[in-house]
C-alpha cells in the first residue's frame, strides 16, 4: 500500500475537500473522459447525491461542480477568474472546457440537488452526464469525493480500496504493525522508510521541492488568518477570531499575566487561522482534509515558534511521519466526514500532528505509533455535524481542540516508552466501526446534532 504525502497533503481551495475540491476534480475528470469518446457532445448535466445534496449549498459544492465543468481544478485555481466564469455561464447557459466545443449548461436546471436516498458506493456521490444535440445522455459516470479531495469512478470503487498500480516500494506497510516491524528490521525511522517509498516512485528533487511548497503554503495561510478580520461568509455571521486572539497574546507578552496554559491560545490562533481562510473559500493544504486543515500546521507553527530546538530542516520528516498515519487510517478507514463523521477528519489530523511532532522531538517508532494513538482514540464518535451546512461551527474552534489534543498525546507518549494497550491498528479499526454504526444525521447532513440545535441565522 502506498499513498504518497502529495496525496495527504494537497493544495486545494475551502472551504470542503471532500464537497468543493473532489466535485472539481471529477468534473476535470469527466472532461477528460468527454475529451477521449468518438463522439461530439453538445450539453453537460449532473446530480448531488446524499452529503453532497444536503449540505452542498453550504460547502460550495454547486459552485465547485459548475467551474469544474468549465475546466477549473484546485491546484490553479484563480478567484477572479473563476468568478468571471460563472458569471459568463450564468449569462450564456453554456461552459466552454479547453479542448471541447461549446457545451450548453444551465446550472439552475442541469444540475439537480438530489435529497433521496444515498447512492450505493458512498455518502458523497455525484453522477455527471454529457448530452447529444437532442439532449438525449450519450456518456455518464458515476463519482465518488471519498474525503480528502480523492475522487474515485463506481468501477474504481468496486475495485476495492487498494487500487494502487504503481512499482513497488521498499516499505509497502498497510498497517501500524507492519510498519513498527519494518522499522525495527530495517533500523530506520517512520520518516526515512516513507521517504524511501516517496523517492523510489518521484525522485528526491520531487520530495524536497514539493515539500517545501506544502509548508509554505501552510503558513502562507497562517499568516494570511492570522491578519485579517471581519465577517465569514455564508449567513451565520462568524467573526473571524485568529487576529484578535493573536493580537491579544502579543500585548500580554512581556507581563506577569502569562500563565502558562496561554500556549493553548497560540496553538488554537494558529488553527483557527487556516480554518478561517478555508471557509472563506481561500488557499489551503489539505490535512488530510480542508475542514480539519488547521490542525497539522498549527502543530508545525507551535513547534517551530516555541519549542526550543526545533529548526524547518526537520519539516519534511514531521510531514513525512504524518503522512505515513494518515495513509494507514484511510486505508484501513476513513478520512471522510461524510462516511465516518468527525473522528475521521479532525481525529484523522490530530494523529497525524501528534505523531509528526513526536518524530521531530526525536521520538522512536513505538513512541511515534502510541502518540497517534492517543490522539485517535479521544476522538472516537465525534460527529460532523457542521450548522448551516458551512464549515464553520463546530468546525474552526474544533481544529483548535485538535491541535492541542495533538500537542498533549505526543508529550504523553513521549514520557513513555512506546509500550500501551490500545495498538493504532485496533484505534483506526474502532473509529472504522464507529463510523459504520453511526446515523447518518451526524454524517456530514446537518440533519442532528449542534446544526438542529443552534439558529441558522
């Protein structure tokens, strides 16, 4: 098994990756699939199923669907262009996709909201059409945003989880077990076998220049939360907390007021920046997905900003070691809101920061596997139950939690010894139960929990 930390960590636009970054995706995918058939189509048209139809309003996800067809994807993603297009769509009832002819579509009547039942592969499911001269359906797929900005086809899904087609890697671990032995055989760290499987796949240039572009897009968006203000948008009227609680850390420096729990603040300030940015619609990494974003770098910020020693030479080994938990939780799980409700987002994220920043405070292998499963387990059964639909509340002060959690189950495992009851597998196996057993209503549909409870506007 092998999913690389380009796969973990991709730059993509808020505020969902798994609603607005994946419903680009495969509408970019199903241009291409246009661009292959024999035949000329004249009109696209789709359907928003279960997650996607009931919270897509608020997650962006029309709007992601309707640029994908026009031929947007994540990684380029220009905002002023993007809101040029859909005003042209809008006026024409046509997109106009690179290498296609002129394809008739009005979003209004083409792209239905269906809040029926699920379809069968998944929670966030999305069928997309192209049509002749008639109207008539001549070509359609059926896709799937399985978390994470991960898109997978009904076939690919049948397939099974495994679907990796790529050469083999030198450490193909497909669990926390397998990876512990291998790192006790082989002598090496999490991070030097993950940047093994990564070299012998994209080369060392690729890992270093693409690593370093993940963390300076992760700050970038940081420092982007941390200094602005104002009114999120979507109708609950948010305000945007980073800068002030920031702002408010920096005048206390220097007094005899600092008590030492103030650290929380900083780790939430910088989680709830990234968050902030992402539901505002703006440039972030996903981590593994865009609304648990803000805890991974949070956990990165704190470390190189307050704890002594810590250099951004040993970024690529906490990304690394990170991306190696995330790859075990959704190959044996899941890191879908949608699927598995919050534990798979948010407590996906803090297993992964927790397990990087024990790896960079010179954790062993043990070590590392215990902090992401501490991190894990006090997130199990937490749902996703974003109000209004938007990633918003619970979600940005939940990112913050998150991150401090991470912070805690690292210094817990280090003061230990890596021996513990509870192994990762058997954590990632119960969240993956957990997540079966739930009701759909705290799956990502705004259908119970805090988005019945608290007013919408």
């Amino acid at each position: 098994m092998f999913l690389s930390v380009f796969d973990m960590f991709k730059v993509g636009i808020g505020p969902s990756s798994s609603h607005t970054m994946g419903p680009m995706v495969a509408a970019a995918r199903f241009l291409d699939k246009m661009r292959a058939a024999p035949f000329e189509c004249h009109g696209v048209k789709g359907s928003l199923h279960g997650s996607l139809a009931f919270t897509g309003v608020g997650h962006a996800t029309d709007r992601a669907t309707i640029l994908g067809l026009a031929g947007f994807v994540p990684q380029t993603y220009d905002a002023d262009k993007a809101e040029a297009t859909l005003e042209q769509i809008r006026d024409t009832h046509t997109v106009r996709p690179e290498g296609l002819p002129e394809l008739a579509f009005n979003p209004k009547e083409d792209l239905l909201f269906d809040f029926g039942p699920n379809l069968p592969g998944h929670a966030n499911g999305m069928i997309l059409m192209a049509t002749d001269a008639q109207g008539d359906v001549i070509l359609q797929e059926t896709y799937y945003s399985i978390g994470g900005g991960f898109v997978m086809t009904e076939a690919e899904l049948a397939a099974g989880r495994n679907t990796d087609e790529g050469d083999p890697v030198p450490y193909p671990f497909k669990s926390a077990a397998e990876m512990l032995e291998m790192a006790e055989t082989s002598g090496k760290s999490i991070a030097q076998m993950k940047k093994a499987n990564e070299i012998s796949r994209g080369g060392p240039g690729n890992l270093k220049s693409g690593v370093a572009r993940i963390w300076q897009v992760m700050d970038d968006c940081i420092e982007r939360g941390l200094n602005t203000d104002g009114i999120l948008p979507g109708g609950l009227n948010v305000k945007r907390r980073a800068k002030g609680i920031r702002d408010a850390l920096i005048d206390e420096r220097g007094t005899n007021l600092n008590a030492p729990h103030k650290i929380n603040d900083w780790m939430s300030a910088y989680a709830m920046a990234v968050n902030e940015e992402n539901a505002a619609g703006g440039q972030v990494v996903t981590a593994p997905t865009n609304g648990a974003a803000g805890v991974v770098p949070a956990v990165i910020k704190y470390w190189l900003e307050h704890v002594p020693g810590a250099s951004e030479a040993q970024i690529e080994d906490f990304l690394l070691t990170a991306a190696a938990i995330g790859g075990l939780v959704k190959f044996n799980a899941s890191i879908s809101g949608a699927e598995a409700g919050c534990q798979a987002e948010v407590g996906s994220a803090a297993a992964m920061g927790a397990a990087g920043l024990a790896a960079v405070l010179g954790g062993t292998p043990a070590q590392i596997e215990n902090a992401a499963e501490i991190a894990l387990e006090h997130h199990l059964g937490m749902t996703c139950d974003p109000v209004k639909g938007l990633v918003q509340v619970p979600c940005i002060e939940r990112n913050g939690l998150g991150a401090i959690k991470a912070v805690s189950a690292a210094s817990l495992a280090l003061r230990g010894d890596g021996t513990h009851l509870v192994p990762l597998d058997a954590c990632i196996e119960t969240m993956r139960q957990t997540g079966a057993d739930m009701s759909e209503k705290y799956k990502e549909t705004s259908l119970g929990g805090l988005a019945v409870n608290v007013p919408n506007c």
